[in-house]
C-alpha cells in the first residue's frame, strides 16, 4: 500500500497574548491510499487543528512545524497560491456543524457548485457543473431537482445539511477527504445514515479519509486504522479492531469503557489547559496507575503488536508476551 | 487572509474621483463675458416678493431698486420727492399728492393714480401693519395723475410715511388671476429677471424706460438671502458677493488689511435701548433706573464690546437726525453716583450676603433679549456685569423671535434690551409715539405713561409743519430722557464688507438697514 | 410577503398620522401668540401693535377653536393639501416642492460619501483585524464621530474658503458648493457605517461558512466578496435606515450653517417664526421619508436574508 | 449597535475554572485588563480626570470664567492665558473648566433619566405584551420619525431656554432606545424557563420583573448607557449652538462655539478651545463605551469556543 499523507512531527503552537501556547506536540499519521484512518478523541485534544493543519486553515497566529508530505511533496513549505491548486481538489474536507458551515445566503446548490467552478468558467461548464450537483444531490439521497438546487440551508433540516457539505466535499473527487466531526451535529436517529453514506464513498469513490472524530462507534464502523489523540499527542494508533479490542493506553482503555455498550464508566477529572500542562506523560494526572517515570518523564511511542503503537511509560520496558497479558487483565 | 491594501485604496480614491468627476459636469457656468453682475448679501431670507411682505419689500425697493415709493427721504432725513412730484395737505386727515406723468411699470403700462390707488389698497388689505403705520384709511383718484389720501387719524406724518417700503407701488400684472403675488413689475431702474423662492435668489437687470437718468456700468443685480452674518462675512471675504452688510463686528479688524475688500463701518438709524419694567415695585423710583444707567460704562461696550460699530448715544436719536436733541442728560458712567443713588433709594446689602436688597428682599434682576440683533447678547452680559460690581445680581436670557416677544408680553422681566430703527416712519414723532407714547405696546408693557409727554407726542404727530414738529419733538425728548423709562443705550453701526471693485456706492442711515444706490458701479 | 408588506404601509400611515397630530398639538399648545409671530417675521417687529394683531387674526383664520383647526387641517391633509404658509404666502406643499429635493441631493451625497469611504475601510479593518490599518480606522472612527459637526463646518470653511479659496462658503450654486456640507453631513454616518461594517464583517469571517468556503479552495477575493461581505451588509443596511434619522437632524444644522436651501434650514426658520402650516408640512414630510426608507430597508432586508421570511418578518 | 469582535485568539482560550464568590463583572473587569482592553483603560483614566476637573472646577480655574474686563478682550494663547481671552475678556480656559460641568451634568442627567424611563417601559411593554406592547411600539415609531430639533424648540418655547430644559427635551427622544432594548431582552427572558419556574413558585409579576428581568437587562442597559454618553454631549452642544442650552453668561460649549464663530478669523481660540473641549470629552467617553461594550457584551465572554 502506497502512502499518500505523511505527517512528520507535527507541532502547531498558537501566539495568545504574547505568549505560545503549545497545541500538537510532534504528532506523526500516515494515511495509505484508499484507507480511512480515524482519530478520536475528546473534545479539544487538537483533532480538528491537525485536520486544519493539513488544509492550511489554521488561523494567522498559528506557527507550524514538522512535515506534511502529500504525495511526497511537503504541503506545509507551499504557499498558498500553489496549495490553492491542491486545496478542494486533490484534498478536501467535510466540515462539521453542518448548521454553521453553509453560507445563510446563498442556495445550497450555487455552494456545492462553487467547488468546481473557476472564476473563468463558460456558460457550458456552469451547465454540466449543475449537472454533476444534482447527481451528486441524488447519489447522496438528497432531493434531485432545480428546487432543492435552490434552497437556502435555513430551509434545510440538518441530516439534510450535513449531506450538502458531503456533497461539496466530495464533488472533485478528492484523493484525500478530511471529515470532521460528521455526526456530532446530527440526531442519534441519522447518525447511522451519515455513517453509512461514508461508507458507501469509502466503497465507491476509493478515497481516503482523515475521519476525525469522538464517535467511536462510528469510527470502529467506517475506519481502517484508529488514531487516539489526548492532550495534542497520538497516544495510540493501530488498526481498528486492535485499537478497539486491545487498547493499550489507558487513556483509550478509558475511552472505551465510556462507551455506552461497554459498560458507560466515566473517566476521572479532566483534560488539562495547554497553558498548564504537566512535566511528564500529559495524561499521568488522571492515568491509574501513575508511577513517578509518568509524573517526571515524557513517554515514547513503541510499537507494540505490529502497526499497533502506544505512547505509554508502562510498555517501556516490558516485552511483548507481558504486554498483551497487561492489555488483557485491564 | 490578506487583502491589498493598496488596491483597496486605489479603488476608493478612483470612487471618489468619479462622484466628482461627474458632478463637475453639472458645475454652473459663469454669467457671460461683458456683464457687470454686481452681487448683494441680503441679510435675512426673502421667501416671498410679494410688497406686502417685509423682507421682500426691501429687498425689491433698497438692495434692488426694482420697486419706488411716492416720496423718498435723503441719507440727512430730508423728503425729497419720487414717484410724486408734489403733495399737500388739504385737511386734518386729507392729503392730495401729484403724480409724475412719464412713469411706466417695467410691463410697459403707465403709472397712474389707479394704479397707486390699487396698490395702496391690496397693501393695506394683505399688509395687516400698513393701515397703522401709515394712517391710510382709504385712497381717491381724483385724476389720472392725482391721488387723494383719507387718513384715520390726524396725522402730519403721511408724506413720511409714504416712504416706508410698504407702500411701493407694484404694477396690477404683479398679481395673477388668484390673487397670488407672481411678478413683482415696480418702476424701479431694475427690472426682475429671476427669482428662485427655495434660496431666496433674486436677480435683476436694468430697465431701458426708466424714468429717470442713470450712470451705472451694471448689467445686472444678483442678491442673495444670506441670513447668517458670519456666513455674509465669509461670501463677501471669498469674493462671491460685493456688497454684504451686517457682517460680524471682528472682521473690522481682520478685514481692514486684506486685499480686494473694504471694510466699513456705519452708524444707522437703529438703537439698542432698555425699557424698565415699572411693575417691579423697586424700578419705579425713576433714582434707581438712573443708577442703574450711571453703573454702565457705554463707552467701553460701544469701544471694546461693539468693537467701535455703533456709537455712543448723544440722546434719544442719532446725532445726525434733524429734530435729535442731543441737548439732554445722558447720564455718563459713574459707579459712585449709581451705588450712592441706590443706597439713598433704599437698595441696600441688608442681610451682608454681598447683595443689594429692596424691602428686605434680594433684588434678582431678570434681563431679556431676542437673539436677532448681533449686539443684544453682548450688551445685556456686559451690563448684567457692570450690576454685578454693583451688587446687584442679575441674570440674563437671549430668546429667539418668538419666544423673546412671547417673554416680552408675559411680563416676567425686570429689564428688556429691544433695538428698533427709529426712522422706520422718516418723522420726528414715529419713534417717540411706538415707544414711548403711552399708547404704544412697548409702554403698556413695562406700565410706562407721562401724560405730558403724550400731549407733545400727539401735538407733534398731529402737525404738519415742521419747525413746529421739530420742536415739539425735542421737548418731548427732554422728558422722556428724565424719565429714563425707556433709555438708549447704544446706536446701531453696521459693518459693511465691499469689493474693492465697487464705485460710487454710498450709504444712507436714513433707510432701514441700507441702501444700494441705483449709481452704484463695478470697475 | 405582499400581505408583510401592506400591514407595513398601513403602520406608514398610522404612525404619520399619530406624527401629524402630535406636531400639531405640540406647536399649538406652545404659548405664543401666532398673530404676534406673523407679524414680526412678515412685517418686523416694528409692526406689531393691538390692531395689526386684530387683523393677522382675522385674515389667517386663527379664531378658530385648536379642535376646530386641527379637524380641519386634517381634513385638508388627507386630500393632499397642506395649508398656506404665513411667511411665504404660498402654499406649503409648493415650497416643499422645491425644497425636498435639495435636502435629496445633499443627503444622498453625504450617503454616497460615507458608502464611498466607509465600505473599503470596514472591510480592511476586519481583514486586518489588530493591525495598524484596524487601529487606525478604529481610531480615527472614533475620532470623527467625537467632534461635533457644526465646528468641523466652521474649520472646513475657514480651510477651504477662506484660506485655499477652492470652495465656496455656503449657498447652493454649482456642484463645488455641495462638497462641504456633505462632507460634514458625511462624517458621522461614515464613522459608525465603518465600524458596524467592521464589526459586522469580524463577526462573519469568524463563521464557519468562510473557513468551508476556503477549504473549497476558493480565492480571497471570492471568500470576502461573494461569502462574506454579503453576509456582513444586512446589518449594515439596518443601520443606514437609522441612519436617516441622524441624516435629518445633522442637515438641520449643517444646513443653517452653509445655507443650504433645504427641508431642514425651512424647519428651523418656520419653527423660530411659528409658520404653523409649514413647521407641520416638514415634520410630516421628514416622518413620511423616515418611515418609507425604514420601510425599504425591512423589506430590502428580508429579500436579502431569506431567514426573516421563516421568523415571520416581525422583529 | 452592538459591535461583535471575535477574533480567533479568543476563540482558542480554554474556559478557564470558574472564579466563585466574585461578582460577575468585577470578574471580567479584571480579566479585561489582563487583555489589555486599552481602550477601557484609556477611557476609565480620561473618564476620570474629566470627572475630577469638572468637580473641583472652583478651584481649578485660574480666573473667575464671568468675570468680564473689556481691557483684556481678545488675548490669544499666552502664559497668562493658555487658550486665550474671549471678547469680553474673560479667560477661556477657565471658562472651559466651568463648563465641563454644564455638560457632563446635562450629558448624565439625560442618560440616567432616560435609561430609567426607557427600561422600566420596555420592560412594562415587553413583559405584558398584546395591546400594551403594541401602543408601546406606535409610539416608539412615532418619537424616532419626530426630530429631536422640535422638541427641544417647542419645550424651550414651553418652559423657556435653559439647561434643564434641554435634558427633557433630549430625555423624550433618547429613552426610546433603551425603551426598545429593554423590551426586546423581556420577550426574550418572558419565554425562558426559569421564568416559568418563577411564576410556577408563585412570584407575581413585579417580583419577576425585578427580581429576575432587571439583573438581566441591566448589563445590556449599561452596555448602551455607555456607547450613549459620548452622543449626547454631542447633542447637547448642537442644541446649545442653536442657542437652546443654557444660557450666557454661563460657560456652555456649544454656546462658547456658536459665539466664537463670529470671530472666528479675529479670535480662532474662542471657537477652536470650546470645540476641542467637546471632542475630547466625547472620546473619552466614546472610548469607554467601546471599553464597556467590548467587556459586557455577553456575546463576545461567551463565545469561547474550544474547538
């Protein structure tokens, strides 16, 4: 499998008040070709900011560094007229809150539409291009016709909405989709639908995607590979069922077993600020079994089972057998 | 997310550019070459032609000479006649005046005595003041050329009357079929041209039948309403009127050394005067209003206050006026004589809080104005200070027009600062009988009478012989002055502002505000 | 919307009416002899004596009960007649005439002015958010509207009067006349239009639907002008009705000031000489285009945002 | 009016623990210094110094601001005079410093008064509804289509020129704004359901209105109270250039101007100093409502965003 984004020590740090404030902390993905990877995590553990990052979104007080490699070519060296090329092309993204993310005063099809059209475009292209959204309208399960073409997002329910913002995302037939928080918006009763209508593009079209998510059922059931973000860091990432079966960080286990199905224990305390971050392992003061190597010492991420890496001070100096006994009686 | 600032900049600079690029194309064009356009700053708005209106009657008669009166009076108050070349009286309340035969309106019909007699008539109708300024009760043709006045009262003063303004005398086709004021067709040297009524811009040009000589290089008359003295000031500085008047009393100085204007100040026929308020139990002791005028300094608010325009008043009337007696008792300033004549009067500091007291009271002394007249505001403050050194504590109010006469009636005063033209009606009794008579407004107002004065008054009113008006007047003043309910206290000036290009111009303090002679030339 | 808009109309008329009435009541009630009032601003105040006053009286018809004027005047409004003005002697809907549309012109020059300078420095600010150009034209906006216009005028006269003689002093001839006073008129409209602009267009470029429409990968120019500048000008339009009423008061005075033969210097003049038909005429025209321009503006509102027809309109 | 600034910084910041025990807004003004809310800042200092020389004016002034000697007329800026004399020699400075007082008492009187009136209608209006609340916004509607001008002219023919007069003519317009404020934060609170829980716990409808409107409206309240100061001084200095304030010799802005302009080439001073005056109080407190604005508007405390 070829790779098609590579991230490579990752860190995003934000200018506020005169003083930075750290976000991603050498955050390092891959993403092969036609694989969906998901990252979970909770609220404001820096998944969106890493999906931003790769689109050049970030706001201007943002300074980034480390690689991100798009085909091999570093993304982050562009400027933006020639990552302009790329951006909504060969990379695009699904917004969240789809109640936010269309313009209240344009009709929803102009929008998709607007993805594909030039400045320059002829009269020709703007036909063919309604075309294509219609199709698209209609593939997604939207109403196909000039009248829904028309509408104005207010006049939209939200499932309906959130399948409008897919449609722009997906219209150029992207290599790489960034999804962001795709069911975080909508009624449990259409999370499925959504889900669903990502698998079926994960089917159909063989794009990949940057899944970003805190679903985590909905991530087991559309991701090839899991990504757990806490605190701006990939604590762990693995393939999906290994991730969800056998969590290595107890940050993961603790997230599991928030899930409803499994069992719905909440975690203790809370994540702390960037601007008061502890010394060593970012998550020691809410970890079990803390020991002073977490409180003093940063952890390294070591892979564990094969494409299974956890950034965890327990596993540093045990070996594999141990390993999985440990991953086992937890 | 950056923009050009540059560009932006750019854009905007190019907006605006084009807004007045294509307002340029609307700019108005100059008059054309060869015309001598002499241009007047009116100083109130003219909003109406018709010559039963005020303003718009002088306007049409001084400033631009399109309409004449019967008979006009000369800049030492001498009658002269105009549009009548004699006149008579024929009884106690009739007067036949002779009209010239080789006038014609600038319509090109004659001037006749049914034209005067219908003019005078829809005046005294439409101009609700006429009938009492004048005395006119009716008017008769006697034949094509002579008219007969019937006055309501007994009145000697009609020839002077009939130079008021008021009683111009307009061609019929002023009038439309409505009844509407449209045209106004005078007799006059200028003949309207235009008249805009949203911005009161009158233009006029000469009249080839006029019927008198006339050696003037203008071709045409522009004035405009200006009604604001500072904005007068600042037009005429620019160059864009030659003749304003009014102007504030600083540009005196600052225009004495600038080129292309001249400044000039003269003294007209209008006073600043106090009436005391005799209902107020402590001003009717006639001591105190004396005090009360030996406490201000006129010298210095004529010199440093008015700035040298207007001056010091010598009596009653303007020096220059023939039946002025300036033979009576101005009462110079002398603070000492003021504080002592109060303590004698019994206005003391009874109670040591640093005011004079009457009866045990503390005197609060209220002094009105009308915000019309440039010099009210400054008087009234500078005289409420001299009080102060007095101790007298005084406060003052500036009223707007209506609000002031609405103050004025109410009664609520101790003082009140008018200024009036006292040559309104050119006769020696006009002044003395609107404002001092007991039977004028003004008198009723502060409860002013002494019947003797009435008597010379009306005897002065009554008589057409003028030595014997002259005198009558005199004596009147006399009283009047001992008195002091009613006392001037400055003589009007006015500021003029001329371009230097303006020739032969020459001024009258016998019209009310002034006048633009018809000779009047450009360089 | 057709049904929106009439019930709109019908407030027009219902709020001029309750205008015209307390306009009337309010003038009339005020002490002061009308007669008196006449006479001093027709005839001067040489003029006013006890049988002057007999005959104003008689000739304007002012022995009628208020009650009776007011039924009466009413009565004449609805049939689009307005009365005669006592001071110009002609009937107040023909001064109008000729007046309204030079308050028109300098409104809508001052308008034009402040839209001229007022878009691109909004729009520069928010896209420059915190940087020198946003301090500047927060600053200057700031500044702008702190002084009061009447003095600016007299500066702006002294400057370009009477020391560069470019411009002329006051009065209405030539297109160079209108430059200062809607200049002056302009200032304060322009400060606030900029800065709601401003804040209008940082609270639009914080939306989501600017970051997506990035993402689409569109240009700036297409972000800013075709997604947010459109969402950030219904506010703005709001805030120009508003406007209106400054507009109306400012030209009160800048009017006065450069003699500017208006609607606003005719007001001051007929209220200051109590030309009752014709203080009545202003106010009822100024309350006429203040409620027809906010009435544009609700409804060019709610066919700009489409959410206004789903909340009913009524706000 | 109310201006929304959002900028992403503040949309990074984390929600911090909450502070207990701390009033709301000393809570906030504190974390607005820390933000350097500069124009707050500038603003309170200015706001205050204005505020302290117009209460020690007495002593402040170097002459008495009346006092009139026509033998010192027209004496431009000098040592003696820092601004100059006017025509009738009086000091200009001191009679700036004495006018302060004329004009921030006017400017406050009317904000106090109308604020007062303008809340208690709107919230009336807006808490009962139905015919009330529509009378209420006949004639709000009514008020803002008659000029101001008018009222000021026809209150100062009623009761006579004069500062007081002016701040009821000015008080009849300005309440209708914090009158419709007010009225739209009711029908917004009305539907609220702690509201209900009030009204189901039986409070009847006064303690509503005060106990559980007012401490709501009142940020809002205060919000425009002080975007508004800076206006009506404004206000107030074109009604007394018009010659409707107080009246002379009493040192009013407005009226120093309106008298300076006839000298204004003679003796700029007169006009330029008063003017000033009025300028920089306006933005001093301009500058504080901005301050005010920027650190009440719930919008703006509560869109911290976290991600």
């Amino acid at each position: 499998m070829s790779v098609l984004l590579e991230i490579k020590d990752l860190n995003v740090s934000f200018t506020v008040d005169d003083k930075q404030v750290h976000i991603l902390n050498n955050v390092s993905l891959e993403i092969n070709k036609n694989e969906v990877l998901a990252v979970i995590g909770e609220t404001g553990c820096g998944k969106s900011v890493t999906g931003s990052a790769i689109l050049h979104l970030l706001p201007d007080n943002a300074i980034v560094t480390g690689d991100i490699l798009f085909k091999g070519k570093d993304i982050t060296k562009m400027n933006e007229q020639e990552f302009r090329q790329l951006r909504g092309q060969a990379i695009a993204s699904v917004p969240q809150s789809p109640s936010t993310s269309l313009n209240p005063l344009m009709h929803v099809g102009n929008q998709v539409a607007e993805c594909v059209l030039e400045n320059n475009s002829s009269e020709d292209d703007k036909k063919k291009t309604v075309a294509k959204v219609h199709e698209i309208f209609a593939s997604l399960g939207l109403p196909r016709g000039e009248d829904f073409y028309q509408n104005y997002p207010c006049e939209l329910s939200g499932g309906m909405c959130q399948r409008v913002l897919i449609a722009m995302g997906v219209i150029t037939h992207p290599e790489l989709l960034i999804v962001d928080e795709p069911t975080k918006a909508v009624d449990w009763a259409l999370r499925k639908d959504v889900v669903d209508v990502f698998c079926e593009l994960k089917n159909e079209m063989k794009c990949a995607m940057l899944f970003i998510t805190h679903d985590i059922a909905a991530a087991k059931y559309v991701a090839d590979r899991i990504a757990v973000m806490y605190c701006g860091e990939v604590v762990e990432i693995g393939p999906t069922d290994s991730v969800i079966n056998q969590p290595l960080h107890p940050y993961t286990k603790g997230l599991i077993a928030s899930m409803p199905s499994k069992g719905f224990k909440v975690m203790n305390g809370f994540m702390p600020s960037f601007q008061d971050l502890p010394k060593g392992c970012r998550f020691s003061d809410r970890c079990e079994c803390t020991s002073d190597i977490c409180i003093n010492n940063e952890p390294e991420i070591v892979e564990i089972a094969e494409g299974h890496f956890a950034k965890c001070s327990i596993y540093k100096n045990l070996n594999v057998s141990e390993l999985f006994k440990h991953a086992a009686t937890s | 997310m950056k923009l050009k600032v540059k560009g932006f900049l750019l854009l905007m600079v190019m907006g605006l550019g084009l807004t007045l690029f294509a307002g340029c194309s609307g700019a108005n064009a100059k008059t054309a070459d060869g015309e001598k356009v002499l241009t007047i700053a009116f100083p109130s708005t003219v909003t109406t032609l018709d010559v039963s209106n005020g303003d718009g009657a002088t306007m049409l008669k001084e400033v631009a000479g399109v309409i004449e009166t019967l008979v006009s009076v000369d800049s030492d108050f001498i009658l002269h006649p105009s549009l009548a070349k004699e006149w008579e009286r024929t009884g106690e309340t009739t007067w036949v005046f002779k009209l010239r035969d080789d006038v014609t309106f600038h319509d090109g019909t004659k001037f006749n005595a049914e034209a005067v007699k219908w003019c005078i008539e829809r005046s005294l109708v439409e101009n609700t003041s006429l009938a009492k300024t004048t005395g006119i009760a009716s008017v008769d043709v006697i034949d094509d050329y002579t008219v007969q006045f019937n006055t309501s009262v007994n009145t000697g003063d009609l020839p002077e009357a009939l130079t008021n303004v008021g009683t111009a005398i307009v061609a019929k086709s002023s009038v439309n079929d409505k009844g509407e004021f449209v045209t106004a067709v005078g007799t006059g040297y200028f003949k309207q041209d235009s008249f805009d009524v949203s911005s009161g811009k009158f233009e006029c040009v000469p009249y080839d039948k006029y019927w008198q000589k006339v050696d003037s290089n203008v071709t045409r008359r522009v004035v405009l309403s200006l009604s604001d003295s500072s904005t007068r000031s600042l037009s005429a500085q620019n160059g864009e009127v030659d003749i304003a008047t009014d102007v504030p009393f600083s540009d005196l100085e600052t225009l004495s050394n600038k080129d292309g204007v001249n400044v000039e100040k003269f003294n007209t026929a209008r006073t600043y005067f106090f009436s005391y308020n005799l209902n107020k139990d402590y001003l009717k002791d006639v001591n105190v209003r004396k005090a009360l005028i030996y406490a201000v300094n006129k010298k210095d608010i004529v010199n440093d206050l008015l700035l040298g325009v207007g001056s010091v008043p010598k009596g009653i009337f303007l020096e220059t006026m023939p039946w002025a007696n300036t033979n009576v008792d101005t009462y110079e300033y002398d603070a000492q004589k003021a504080g002592s004549l109060l303590d004698a009067a019994g206005v003391k500091d009874t109670d040591g809080d640093g005011f004079r007291d009457y009866n045990g009271q503390k005197i609060s002394m209220n002094i009105i104005t009308s915000s019309r007249r440039p010099g009210n505001s400054l008087i009234v403050q500078a005289v409420a200070g001299y009080f102060a050194n007095l101790g007298i504590e005084a406060n003052v109010q500036v009223l707007d027009g209506n609000a002031f006469t609405e103050a004025q009636k109410s009664g609520n005063f101790d003082m009140v600062l008018s200024s009036a033209a006292t040559g309104y009606v050119p006769s020696a009794s006009y002044y003395l009988s609107t404002y001092y008579h007991s039977g004028s407004s003004n008198a009723k107002q502060i409860n002013y009478s002494n019947p003797e004065l009435d008597k010379l008054v009306d005897a002065c009113k009554a008589t057409s012989n003028m030595e014997e008006k002259y005198t009558l007047s005199k004596q009147a003043q006399v009283l009047a002055q001992n008195d002091v309910a009613v006392y001037t206290i400055a003589n009007y000036g006015a500021v003029f502002v001329l371009s230097d290009d303006v020739e032969n111009f020459s001024y009258s303090a016998a019209v009310h505000d002034f006048i633009v002679p018809n000779e009047t030339s450009l360089k | 919307m057709i049904k929106y808009i009439i019930k709109r109309i019908l407030i027009v008329f219902i709020v001029l009416w309750m205008v015209a009435t307390l306009t009337f009541f309010t003038v009339h009630v005020t002490p002061g002899d009308t007669a008196n009032a006449i006479i001093v601003s027709v005839y001067g105040e040489d003029a006013v004596s006890p049988e002057t006053l007999e005959n104003v009286r008689a000739k304007f018809d002012l022995k009628r009960p208020v009650f009776t004027q007011y039924t009466d005047w009413l009565g004449n409004v609805v049939t689009g007649e307005l009365g005669t003005s006592y001071k110009y002697n002609k009937p107040v809907i023909d001064i109008l005439k000729i007046r309204l549309p030079n308050t028109l012109i300098l409104g809508f020059s001052a308008f034009l002015i402040s839209l001229i300078i007022s878009i691109p420095f909004g729009i520069l600010s928010a896209l420059n958010h915190n940087r020198p150009i946003d301090h500047f034209s927060r600053f200057s906006t700031l500044l702008l509207s702190s002084f009061p216009s009447f003095w600016i005028a007299l500066l702006l006269i002294i400057i370009f009067s009477i020391q560069l003689k470019v411009l002329p002093v006051s009065g209405m001839a030539g297109f160079t006349s209108i430059i200062l006073p809607a200049v002056t008129l302009s200032i304060g409209m322009t400060a606030v239009t900029t800065r709601m602009l401003r804040s209008s267009m940082l609270d639009v470029l914080g939306q989501d639907y600017i970051t997506v429409a990035r993402a689409k990968g569109l240009e700036d120019n297409q972000v800013i002008f075709g997604h947010a500048l459109r969402n950030a000008i219904p506010p703005i339009i709001t805030v120009i009705g508003l406007q209106i009423g400054h507009i109306i008061g400012g030209a009160v005075i800048i009017e006065n000031i450069f003699a500017w033969p208006g609607i606003g210097g005719l007001l001051i003049d007929s209220i200051n000489t109590k030309d009752l038909p014709m203080i009545e005429g202003c106010v009822l025209i100024i309350a006429f285009g203040y409620a027809i321009v906010n009435l544009i503006v609700d409804i060019t509102y709610s066919c700009i945002d489409p959410r206004i027809k789903y909340s009913g309109g009524d706000n | 009016m109310m201006e929304k600034p959002v900028s992403v910084t503040e949309s990074l910041n984390y929600p911090r623990p909450k502070l207990t025990g701390i009033p709301k807004y000393l809570k906030v003004l504190g974390r607005s210094f820390n933000q350097k809310n500069s124009m707050l800042t500038l603003g309170i200092i200015f706001a205050t110094f204005i505020i302290l020389v117009a209460i020690f004016a007495p002593v402040l002034e170097p002459y008495d601001p009346t006092k009139m000697d026509l033998a010192l007329k027209f004496i431009p800026p000098s040592a003696a005079h820092i601004f100059g004399t006017d025509n009738m020699g009086r000091d200009v400075l001191s009679r700036i410093i004495e006018g302060s007082r004329i004009s921030l008492s006017t400017a406050f009187m009317v904000v106090i008064f109308s604020a007062c009136i303008g809340t208690l209608a709107g919230m009336i209006s807006g808490f009962w509804g139905g015919k009330v609340d529509m009378i209420f916004m006949r004639i709000v509607d009514v008020l803002l289509a008659f000029p101001t001008i008018i009222f000021a002219l026809a209150i100062s023919t009623v009761l006579g020129t004069g500062a007081i007069n002016l701040v009821i003519a000015i008080c009849c317009i300005q309440w209708t704004s914090y009158a419709r404020v007010s009225r739209g934060e009711a029908i917004l609170l009305k539907n609220a359901e702690y509201i209900e829980a009030a009204k189901a716990i039986g409070n009847n409808s006064l303690q509503i209105m005060f106990k559980y409107f007012l401490p709501n409206i009142v940020s809002k309240i205060l919000i425009l109270a002080s975007l508004n100061i800076g206006s009506i001084i404004l206000y107030c200095a074109s009604l007394s250039f018009l010659g409707l304030g107080a009246q002379p010799p009493s040192p009013d802005w407005g009226a120093m101007i309106s008298d300076g302009k006839e000298y204004m080439r003679y003796a700029p001073w007169m006009a330029i100093f008063p003017g000033l005056a009025i300028a920089a109080s306006a933005l001093t407190f301009n500058m504080l409502g901005d301050g005010v604005r920027d650190l009440l508007d719930p919008r703006m405390c509560d869109s911290v965003k976290t991600e």
